[in-house]
C-alpha cells in the first residue's frame, strides 16, 4: 500500500505514555484565554517562532522536543492535531507524550487537549476549560466559521498556513494556499471540531445515523470496554497513521484537481463577456471539469450582478453541451432551462425545430443540451436568452 512520505515523517518515534498523577489527582492550572478580538490569521503565525522547539529548529542544541497531551481513550481531535505538529520542521521529531500529569505536561514544548488553558504565546492549545468559547470567527474575524473549536482546529488555526505550504511547497501568502487552507478547514477540520465539542449538524432528531465518519473511525480503535487489556498506545499510533494519511490525501486532491478546477472556472468567468456580451454564458475548455460550487463561490467573491446561466464545455467524444446552471448547489431548479418546445426532442426534429445546425439532444427536463459544434451549442444558449428577453416585459415585471 501507498503510504505518504509525509507521513512516514510525520509518525516520527514511538509514541510514549506517562500514566503518573500527583496524589491529588490531575488539578488543571489557571485559565488563561486568547482574549484579542482583533486577530488576523498573520497574527497566529507569529507564535509559533517563540517556543523551544522553534528556537531548535533554528540550530540551537536542545533535547527533542515534546508534544504533550492527555492519556487514556482518544479522540479524533487530539489525534489530528497531534498529526498537525509533526507536518513541522520543529516537531517532526517530537515525541508524543500521552499523560495528563501537570508536571509532564509543564516540560512540553507544546499541548493540546489537555491542561486547561488555552494560551497560543505559550502553545497551550485545550479547549475543555469552561472560560473557552472560541470559533475560528471570534479569533479571527476576517473569517466566517462560527463552530467551537477543539484542539484540532486550535492548532489549525495557528499552523495551518504553515503545515500547508511545507506539504504543497507553495509559498504562504500566496492567494492558492489561502484558498486551500480555507477549504481544508470547511471540508475537513470543521467537522471534527463540531463532533467533538457536541455541535449537531441540525435539529432534532436525525433520519439515520452516522458512524463512518473519521471521528468515529478513530473512535472504533481504541480499546473496547470488555478486552482484557485497555492499553490505548498502539490505538492511538494506528489513529494517527490513518487520519495523516487522510488528510494528506484530501490535500493532494484539493491541490491537484480542485484548485485547477477552480482556476479554469475564474478563467471563464473573467472572459465570460467575450463568449456573449450578456455576460451569462461561460464556456470551459475542457470537459468534465466540476465547476458548479466553483462557480458559485466565484460569483458571491465577485460580487456579480448577473448571474451565469449557461455553461458550454465539450464532451468525451469532442461534441459540445450546453448545461444549465442550477439555482442552488443542492437544487435540480435552473436558473433558466432550455426552451421548453426543445425538450425531448432529438437530432434532424430538433435541428428543423429550432433553426439551429447539428443539434443532438435536449433532455426532457430542459437541464442539458447537446451540440456537435461549440457554435451550435452557444446558440441554443442564445436563442433561450434572447427569448426569455423578448417574453419579459419592458418593465421587467
């Protein structure tokens, strides 16, 4: 099986456990909270520069570094965030202490989900304390994403520019690994982070049940309630090899196919008034190309005015379609369908029925339409926009 190199990096030495409490027990120190209002995500990529850890990476000659979090049953946040550390050159060694010991935990150069405090400066990074409340939008408000972060998306948050541009070799700052990193959070992070701070995704009760999610992946290794041993060490290095490998993959999909999507859908939207002076058509040079969430988000970005009805892309075998942008991204509505006399109607029928030369097909729903030429298929758009303009109004009632 594959296994990323990035990953064979990332797992580094033997995860170690320390199971030694104080007398009295685990007594979480004062917390402290992130209390800026006002924090952009260049800001969070400051605090990372100040910790021993960062300073070995520099040359110094220190012991190697520690990543300190809590010991017995996992969970996917901790795991993850775990994962995250390791992507950096400081802590690509680091050994993974699991104790909930405060004297440990003292010694780390870094901890997460474990401690009670939540102090970036000096990378504390728990979200159990009752004083947090954080969201990714109330640490920095730029952002749009309202979930209570756990130690997966603390840790995001602080390094993820950094983690993303190490796996992608792109350069932070740059507008593609921005996009990236907010995507990666939506798609990805976000998710773990509501499920384990308790956020349902609706109210009341659900239809069904969901138990192949990552969190409940990692969940289903530790041990079960009734085996002899409860030892969760070896769990936990499995759960750490499988969400890496996970992530690692979604980044190399969303670097390698989403991102290109992405830029040939910008790249036909910006050009879109040279296909038609409407503005409503864009034509997409290869087929194939998703292009339907892309075009959404680039329209709300750029704050178009008219929105896109049509897009043009050719198909396997070199012919053209004519596809009707839907009005929402979970909708089968169109914005505007096909002519509604072309609906079911084929070849020769349709090519005499509409004047149109070498028309192939449009589906009985008026979603879709076929071309053998890219010039064909961009009239079929035409002539549906130019009856639409003749059918309204001058009011525009």
């Amino acid at each position: 099986m594959f296994v990323f190199p990035q990953l064979r990096r990332a797992l580094g030495p033997s995860v170690v456990a320390v199971s030694r409490f104080s007398k009295r027990g685990f007594v979480p120190t004062t917390s402290r909270r992130f209390t800026s209002r006002q924090t952009s995500t260049t800001d969070v990529r400051k605090y990372h520069m100040q910790s021993p850890a960062a300073k070995r990476s520099c040359g110094l000659k220190m012991p190697a570094p520690r990543i300190g979090t809590h010991n017995g049953t996992f969970h996917c946040d901790e795991v993850l965030a775990c994962f995250f550390l390791r992507q950096l050159p400081e802590y690509k060694d680091a050994e993974i202490i699991r104790t909930r010991d405060p004297a440990q935990l003292a010694e780390c150069d870094v901890v997460v989900d474990v401690g009670g405090e939540f102090d970036p400066k000096r990378h504390r990074y728990d979200h159990h304390q009752r004083s947090f409340c954080d969201s990714f939008s109330s640490l920095c408000p730029e952002k749009k994403w309202v979930t209570k972060l756990s130690s997966a998306g603390l840790v995001y948050l602080h390094f993820g520019h950094r983690i993303l541009a190490q796996l992608t070799q792109q350069e932070e700052g740059t507008p593609s690994l921005e996009v990236l990193y907010n995507k990666l959070y939506e798609n990805f992070v976000e998710e773990i982070d509501a499920i384990d701070n308790g956020i349902s995704q609706w109210d009341g009760e659900p239809r069904y049940a969901m138990t192949t999610n990552l969190s409940a992946r990692v969940g289903h290794l530790n041990p079960r309630w009734n085996d002899k041993s409860q030892d969760t060490e070896e769990g936990f290095k499995k759960a750490m090899e499988m969400v890496g490998t996970e992530f690692l993959d979604r980044v190399d999909f969303y670097q390698r196919s989403w991102l290109p999507a992405r830029a040939q859908v910008e790249e036909a939207v910006r050009t879109r008034a040279e296909v038609d002076p409407s503005g409503e058509v864009v034509v997409l040079g290869q087929g194939g190309c998703p292009w339907k969430e892309h075009l959404f988000s680039l329209e709300e970005e750029l704050a178009m005015e008219t929105p896109i009805k049509f897009v043009l892309y050719p198909d396997q075998s070199s012919q053209w379609r004519v596809q009707c942008v839907p009005a929402g991204l979970h909708t089968f509505q169109n914005r505007l369908s096909l002519l509604e006399e072309w609906r079911g109607v084929r070849d020769e029928a349709l090519s005499s029925l509409s004047g149109i030369p070498d028309c192939i097909f449009v589906h009985a729903s008026g979603f879709i339409g076929g071309n053998r030429t890219k010039e064909g298929a961009l009239e079929m758009a035409r002539r549906t926009l130019r009856a639409v303009a003749d059918a309204t109004p001058a009011n525009g009632s």
